[in-house]
C-alpha cells in the first residue's frame, strides 16, 4: 500500500553523525543480539542528493536482519531502473513515488531470495528515504517510524503488521488459509508481515503476496517541510514501552536548544545558532544539549528500564 501525504554482541553499538542523526543499539535479556541497521548519509541508491536509513529486527537469528542491512540498497536501485527515476535530479513527487515503486518490487525479489535460501530466521524493517524535497517511508512488521513536528507533537507513526489486526488477520485466514493462535501466525509468529521465515512461505499454490507472512511494504510519502523536527526509527522493544508522546517528550529537551548570552535565540533562528557555534568552536554550548547519539542510547537504556525484554535499536534523524 502505497500512501502519500504533504504534510549484534551485549555492547552498545553507536553511530557517529553528531548533527544529522544518533544512532544506538543494546542487547536486552535475549541470548543474542539480532537487530541490524543501516545508515547512508548521502550517495543512497547511486545519488548523492539521497538519505537512507533502516532499522532491521531479526528473530530466529540475525541472517535476515544482517543480509537486509547490506544488500537492501541493492536490490532498490536495480528495480529502479524499470521505473527510470531521475537519478540526476531526485527531487520532486513523481520520483518520490517512483523510489516507493521501487522499494516494493526490490523488497519483493529480495525476500524471493531469502526463501530460496530457505532461511528459517526472519526480520522485519522500518526505513526512511530522504530526497531533496520528500521522505519516503516503509514499514514491514513491528518496528516504527514515527515523524516529530516542531510543536512537539507527533506527526505520523507507522501502523504495526500483527496478525490479530483485522486487515491481517482476514488475509492469513482468507488468502493464506491460515490461522491466528495466541495473537501469533499459525500460533508462531507475532507479526503478519516479515522478510525471510521461509517456513512460512512454502504453500506451492500461492503466490508470495498470498502466504501466511508477507514481505508486502506499506509505503508512505511525505513533503519535506520546515514543520519536521525529528524522525525516530525503532525496534519493537523501543516501542513496547514508549509511546510516541513519551519518545517527543525524552528527546525534544536535549536537542532543541536553548539561547545563551552570546549566541543567537535558536527558537528565532536555528540556523544561525548553529552557524554561530561554528563560527566560534571554542564557545560552549548550552548545557541542556547532547549529541544525538546520546540521546539514542539514553532511550535504549530507559526501554530496558521500564521493562522491555527484547532489544532495543534507536535511529534519530534531525532536520
């Protein structure tokens, strides 16, 4: 469905872009850590005007998840050329909605591959697509993309594929001729859509898109606007603790800043804030600000806090 809208190891793992995105990834109480992300800051898909970002949720083991992570990309761009998107010039709704296009049918011939390999662990995928002009959203399973305004409030979140939800679960029963037990996928699996869980996609009578479990994106498309403050993509034992108001509310006081004597009022004009900070590196910033990559392993940590028990993986993007 494709809508569009103006508007590994116990030790952390972080990524390193201070200004455009923070990056955190921790093991709960789980044998193995199974998440996988991804991180392009420019250069996606052979343009170097495109973003790309993904968090990837194994289960069953971290092949999926993993070969996701390094190979998505891949299989985007080379369906991309049945769709002839601008690779000169990116911008614009028709090659937003050409790269979505894009994102299903790669989606598509890469899970083929993972069920040719027959493998038996699984991963779901959130990702982000950011063009000069657009964001351009999948989601496949559980993790979440969640988009923040400027006002503090949420914008958009993504809608979780579970098999109780009634859109799913009259298609593993209906199309699929499968079942729903316990909240799970032939009382198995608790998400309705996923890549690789190729035991789940063995019935010879039906195509890929009527098996029990999918690798179907819902895609999403939205005009970048000056509105945006943040987006967040996260593992479900992020979003299995936090809601979308609780995530604004532990991000927005560490990355909106506060003015000081000598620098501009960022709430007035954040660009120059920022061009002044740079202008003079030796000035101290305000103290209620952290990097991004702080901000992101403090939200690992507070999931497990409150309880989550799986692993946490949080991805922020600042506009």
């Amino acid at each position: 469905m494709l809508s569009t809208e103006s508007t590994a190891g116990k030790e952390p793992q972080e990524g390193l872009g201070e200004d455009l995105y923070g990056l955190a990834s921790v093991q709960g109480p789980r044998p193995s850590h199974e998440d996988a992300h991804l991180v392009v800051e420019s250069g996606a898909l052979g343009m170097d005007a495109v973003s790309a970002f993904g968090v990837f949720d194994g289960f069953g083991g971290s092949e999926i998840s993993t070969m996701l992570s390094k190979t998505v990309l891949e299989e985007v761009q080379e369906a991309m050329k049945e769709y002839k998107v601008n690779t000169e010039d990116p911008s614009g709704r028709h090659n937003a909605e050409l790269i979505a296009l894009s994102m299903r049918d790669g989606f598509l011939k890469l899970d083929e591959k993972m069920v040719d390999l027959e493998a038996e662990s699984g991963s779901t995928l959130v990702m982000m697509l950011m063009t000069p002009t657009h964001l351009v959203i999948a989601n496949v399973g559980d993790s979440r993309f969640m988009l923040s305004s400027k006002n503090g409030t949420s914008m958009f979140t993504t809608k979780d594929h579970k098999p109780t939800d009634e859109k799913e679960f009259a298609r593993i029963v209906n199309t699929a001729g499968g079942f729903v037990e316990y909240g799970r996928v032939n009382g198995r699996l608790a998400v309705a859509r996923a890549f690789g869980a190729s035991y789940f996609k063995k019935d010879p009578s039906r195509g890929p898109l009527e098996q029990a479990v999918t690798p179907e994106p819902d895609l999403f498309i939205f005009e970048r606007s000056d509105l945006h403050d943040f987006a967040i993509l996260g593992s479900d034992g992020l979003w299995d603790v936090f809601s979308p108001h609780q995530i604004i509310g532990n991000v927005v006081p560490f990355i909106k800043p506060e003015p000081t004597r000598a620098a501009p009022d960022a709430k007035d004009d954040s660009e120059a804030f920022w061009a002044w900070f740079a202008a003079n590196p030796t000035a101290a910033r305000p103290s209620n600000l952290r990097n991004l990559n702080d901000v992101s392993m403090q939200l690992c940590v507070d999931s497990l806090n409150r309880g989550s028990t799986d692993n946490v993986t949080a991805l922020i993007i600042k506009f």
